[in-house]
C-alpha cells in the first residue's frame, strides 16, 4: 500500500514513558504498541512530544530504555507510515535521533503538515498559554543553545532527578484548569492572523493546530480555525484521528478503532 492512498493521520503526545516503568506504565505502553500496530494502516504518525519522560543525547552514549516503544516504531515505519515528531520540554533533544533512526523532518517548535486532508500546524504546546512557571523555566532550559551546553556540564542522574521532579508535576488537568486553559486557548486562537496583512491576500497556511502538554483534551473554534488539544496518553488513553478532513478525539480504550482502509 503506497503512503498516497492512506486517508489517516493518528496524533498522540504525553505519553510520558519513563525509563523504569511501573506495572501501571507498562500497561500504557503496552496499549501504545496496539497503537502503532493502528497506525500501520495510516498515512502519517505524528508524536506531539513528551512521549517520552526523560531523554538527553549527551555526546557519547545514550541511555538506556525505551526499547519496546522505539521497536514499535520502527515497525510503523516498515509498514509505510510516515513517522513525524515534535519535541516536548521533556524529549526535544530526541529530534536527532528521531531523524536518524526514523527519518523525521527536525521541525521548529512551529512546523506545517499536510496529512488527513488538511493543513495542520503542529505545536506540543509548552510555552502557548503562560499556565505553570515551572515547566516555563524548564522549557528555556531545554530549548535555548545555553541550556543545552549547561545540561551537558551536567552529570547524567543530576538531569534526570530535575526531570523526575518536574513529571511529578504532569497530571491530568482538574476541572478548574480545564477552564482555564480552554479559556486561553480560545484568546490565542482569537488573535492568530486569517490572512497577510496585503489585502487580498491568501489565507494562512493552516486551518487546524493540533497540540499536546495540557493534559486535557478538547476543541475550539474561531474564524473557520480550529485548535485542537490532545488529552495524552494517560488516563484516558487519549489520541487524535483526522481523516478526510475530520478531526475526532478517541480514547482508545472505550471507542472503536477508525476505519484506516486506503482511498480507492
């Protein structure tokens, strides 16, 4: 089946695996094989960043874990699907990697897809809403050249520990937050551009973001755009479906897989 005729794509984003996983974890990431195994039958893959917990290249070796996620990849990409992945604050520095082993474009923290009939723009979403100071300051960290020289001064278990702690911080939001974010998502929305400033102009070149970080999972709309926040892989076991043109949110526990057959 040529990546042509697949009419899907499949977003997921905070899986937050970690590299000792509890029996709880290896449930998820268990469920998170079955759905890459989905996946074989799209088009496009997109991981939205912070699948996994922890993850630094340091120059001469890598660390270890992750061997039944990357596995699982690497069979998505043997059955055809294009794999795409945005960093989060707590895996940007895979993009290389990702790259290497993968194939995947290194995109900026912003980045254009077509996939699922539309044109997506892709966001984890760290740093979008001003929500926690805490993940504020880690993502300067690991984002800025900087951050990234000072991480390397760094012994390894020292880098882990401060990501460790700042996991603890990521939760499913509450019903007040869900509020909140869904509020400052709809004002963000609000204030993107429809058109160049040239009058007749084109439309910007995207019509749906699609985002990850927040933990909570909905839709907004505004002037024919639409945002999209993915709930993360973690109770519920949350991921996005466009297709045609459509947008749905599953949880892959409690819906009916989607219906991946190619175009005829």
């Amino acid at each position: 089946m040529k990546h042509d005729q697949r009419t899907a794509a499949i977003f997921v984003a905070d899986a937050h695996f970690h590299l000792h996983p509890d029996a709880a974890e290896i449930r998820r990431r268990d469920r998170f094989v079955d759905l890459c195994r989905l996946a074989h039958g799209a088009g496009d893959f997109v991981l939205l960043g912070d699948i996994f917990d922890f993850w630094f290249d340091y120059p001469h070796f890598r660390l270890r874990g992750y061997e039944e996620v990357l596995q699982a990849l690497d069979d998505v990409r043997a059955a055809g699907t294009a794999l795409h992945f945005v960093g989060g604050n707590h895996d940007v520095w895979a993009a290389e990697y990702m790259r290497e082993r993968y194939g995947c474009e290194i995109r900026p923290t912003h980045s254009l897809l077509q996939a699922g009939g539309r044109p997506v723009q892709l966001c984890h979403g760290d740093g979008m809403f001003k929500l926690d100071w805490a993940y504020g300051a880690f993502r300067a960290l690991v984002r800025a050249r900087v951050g990234v020289a000072a991480a390397k001064s760094l012994h390894p278990e020292i880098l882990f520990a401060l990501s460790t702690w700042l996991s603890g911080r990521s939760r499913c939001a509450t019903r007040d937050e869900a509020r909140v974010i869904e509020s400052r998502a709809a004002a963000w929305l609000a204030r993107q551009p429809i058109a160049a400033s040239t009058a007749g102009a084109a439309p910007a070149a995207w019509d749906l973001t699609v985002i990850g970080h927040v933990h909570h999972g909905f839709v907004t709309h505004d002037r024919g755009r639409t945002l999209a926040a993915l709930p993360g892989w973690l109770d519920p076991l949350g991921y996005g479906v466009l297709q045609d043109g459509n947008w749905r949110l599953l949880d892959f526990d409690r819906d009916p897989p989607p219906q991946l057959s190619p175009t005829e």
